[in-house]
C-alpha cells in the first residue's frame, strides 16, 4: 500500500486556494456593489418620500397619503393644477370688483352727502 503524502498535493491546493479567495474577492466586490446600489435606491426612496410630504404639507395635508386619498374622494372633473389657475384668476377678480366696491361706496356716500346738503337748502 501506498503511503499519503500532502506534499504532492500543495500545488494543486494552492492553485485551488487562490482561485477560491479570488471567487471571494469577486462576490466581496458584488456584495459591496450591491449594498451602496441599495443604499442609493433607499435615499431616493426616502428623498422622494420627504418631497412628496412636502409637498402635501404644503397643500395643507399631514402627508402624501392623505393628500392622495383627498383627491381620489373629491371626483373633481378638472386638474387641481387647472384649480389653482382658476383660483388665481378668480382672486384677481375679486381684488378688482373690491376696489370697484370701494369706488361706489365712496360715490354713494358722496351722493348722500349732496342729497342731505340739497335737503338742507330746501
């Protein structure tokens, strides 16, 4: 019977060593790729979601989630960015018809003023 011997083997576990620690090397740089790839997608998530927040509170919502489902509740037939149009457009109306309110309220109470100067006279 033969007798076992490692020597004749070191090289050929030497070249299976290192072609398994360059296999690790390569899975170690996949796995960090991966981990800054997620840790990425986890700070757009979380970027998105601050900003849509942000946006909803600045609707005067506590979050995106309740802002959406206001939305899907009121049935409205036109864009909320149209709203915001006609919103603006109709303040600007109302400043103009409040200045011509003025305006008359001022001619009405110098009309009066005449009318109670003419009924002194007479």
């Amino acid at each position: 019977m033969a007798t076992f011997s490692s020597v004749q083997d070191r090289p050929r576990d030497k070249l299976l060593h290192e072609k398994h620690q360059k296999e690790l090397g390569e899975k170690d740089r996949k796995i960090e790729r991966l981990q800054r790839a997620n840790d990425e997608s986890w700070k757009r998530h979380f970027d998105a979601q601050a900003r849509g927040n942000h946006f909803a509170q600045a609707l005067g919502f506590h979050d995106i989630f309740e802002a959406q489902t206001a939305i899907d509740i009121a049935g409205h037939e036109i864009p909320y960015k149209e709203c915001f149009t006609r919103v603006d457009t109709l303040r600007g109306q109302v400043s103009g018809l409040q200045a011509e309110n003025l305006e008359l309220l001022e001619r009405i109470t110098a009309l009066e003023a005449e009318n109670t100067r003419k009924a002194a006279e007479n």
